[in-house]
C-alpha cells in the first residue's frame, strides 16, 4: 500500500510538536483535526490520556448552521470555548496538529479566542 509524501509530511510535523507540548488537567492541550468536510477539536489532559471536551462541525447545533467550513469552524472554537468554561478551564496550549495556522485552523484559534480561551 503506497503512502502519500503529504501525509507523511504532516505526521513528522505532528510528532515534532507533540514533543514540545503537552496539556495537564489546569492547562488542556486544544487538539484541532480537520478533515476534508468536517472539524474536529479536543480539550485533552495528557497526564491521565484522557479527554476533557470535544466539539465539531458534526455537532447538531452547528450542523443546522449554514456556511463555508471556514465560518463553521469558527463556530467549533466557540462551542469548545463554552464547553470550557462550564469545566472551569480558561486557559489551553494550542495544537495546530500538523496543519500551517491557516484558513480553517486559524478559525478555530480565534472562535476559541472570541469565546474566552486563552492561549
């Protein structure tokens, strides 16, 4: 089975960061996913391998929306922002999982931003 070079790329990028961060229960680690239609985000505790909240462009509330993915995942940073809150944890180390801090990543970055996170 042939691997494609992007793909790999981005795994070595991912790893490289995971190596310099990590998030504890006080400070979660603000994973970020996307795929090509949909957005995933994580609030995840490294110490105990467990996580915290999750939010996506999968979520019933946001699913009803309509937008580009860049709008929607906007809204993804501000669900996880809120469901933040409610746990408490103001701010999180941002891990851009391998993608350059552009177009939907950043969105996510400044709809956690607007909600209230800081990082």
């Amino acid at each position: 089975m042939k691997t494609d070079n992007k793909v790999i790329r981005r795994q070595k990028i991912r790893y490289s960061i995971r190596r310099k961060l990590a998030g504890t229960a006080a400070k979660p680690r603000l994973s970020v996913f996307r795929s090509n239609t949909e957005t995933y985000v994580q609030l995840i505790d490294d110490e105990n391998g467990a996580t915290i909240a999750a939010a996506s462009t999968r979520d019933k509330d946001i699913k009803a929306q309509k937008g580009t993915k860049g709008e929607l995942s906007k809204m993804v940073g501000v669900a996880i922002a809120r469901k933040a809150a409610e746990l408490g944890v103001t701010t999180v180390v941002f891990d851009r999982g391998g993608y350059l801090y552009h177009g939907r990543v950043k969105a996510v970055a400044d709809g956690a931003r607007e909600g209230g996170l800081q990082f």
